[in-house]
C-alpha cells in the first residue's frame, strides 16, 4: 500500500507541471478515447483522471473573478519566494 500511495502522489506531483501539460491533454483524450466518457468504466484507469482533475485545479485560478485571483496569486508568489 506504502508503494502505490508513493506512486501515486509523485505522479500527481509531477502533473502539476506546466512542461507536462500537453502530455496530460493527450493522456486524457485518449483515455476518454477508449474508455467513454462513462466513468463507471474507467475504475481500473483511474491515473489520468486524478492528474487531469489537479492540474485542471492548479492552473484554473486565472479563471477567478480578478480581484479574487490576485489575491490569491499574491498569496502563492509570497509562498514562493518564502521558499
């Protein structure tokens, strides 16, 4: 269990990685290819799914109402430079 949760989140990690984007766009198409769009199919390819959902989550900030998101834009340059 350790070493697919491990598995798991250093894949969910990486996929909030710009330079991985159109690779997860490609990977997301294609499994909605041959998988449906139905998820009840999709229970033993679950991968693409989570990392389309976080990336989609991490770069959809821009898409806030403009005060909203630099506010939060704010936050996280200040949290970046921190480290």
């Amino acid at each position: 269990q350790f070493a697919e949760l491990r598995r798991l989140l250093i894949l969910l990690v990486l996929a909030t990685d710009m330079n991985r984007h159109f690779n997860l766009l490609q990977d997301i198409r294609g499994t909605v290819g041959s998988k449906g769009r139905d998820l009840s199919g999709w229970a033993d390819t679950t991968d693409p799914l989570l990392c389309f959902i976080l990336h989609a989550a991490d770069i959809g900030n821009q898409a806030r109402p403009k005060d909203l998101a630099v506010v939060w834009a704010t936050r996280i340059f200040a949290e970046f430079f921190h480290q």
